[in-house]
C-alpha cells in the first residue's frame, strides 16, 4: 500500500458501512464529491472497482469484499498505536 492510500481508507471504510457517498461524507463531515473521489482515487491506485454503483447506493464488489477486512485491521492498528502512544512524550515536571 503506497503512503497516498492510506489517505483514502478512512472514506472507502465510511462508504462500506454507510453504502451510500451521503451517509459516509455525513459521518466523515465531508461532502459527497470529496468521498467520491476518494474512491475513485483508491479505485486508479489498486486498478480495480470497489464498489458497484446503483440508484440504491454503493455495494462492495468482490475486489471490495477482499479489501475490506484489510482496511478493518490496518484501521484498528492505527486506532491501537494511537491509544499507546498518546501521551507517552508528556512528562511530569516541577517539584513534587
């Protein structure tokens, strides 16, 4: 995964669990066209579709399918790093 695409899980996860481009830019406090080509950006970068495109939303493709519990485990490792890390470089100073 090239450093750019990690830029784009946060709306490909988003659009997944929403299954629309609306109700993934409202959680991500976006608008629609921002979410859209994030997809489609992620979409160039892997060569492959990831969503099918209906008048109900977006469903997952296979390609889509496969991705998915890839973007699932690098968002929790990231979510992980941030709970360990947070913090650590704040020391305690002054006299006690």
């Amino acid at each position: 995964m090239r450093l750019m695409d990690w830029e784009q899980v946060p709306y490909f996860l988003a659009v997944a669990r929403a299954g629309s481009l609306r109700r993934a830019a409202e959680q991500l406090n976006a608008n629609h066209g921002t979410v859209d080509r994030h997809i489609k950006a992620l979409e160039a970068a892997y060569g492959v579709q990831l969503f099918s495109r209906n008048r109900k939303g977006l469903t997952l493709t296979s390609a889509g399918e496969l991705f998915l519990p890839i973007a699932e485990e690098a968002e929790t490792a990231l979510v992980s790093a941030r709970r360990r890390l947070s913090g650590l470089d704040r020391e305690e100073s002054g006299i006690v």
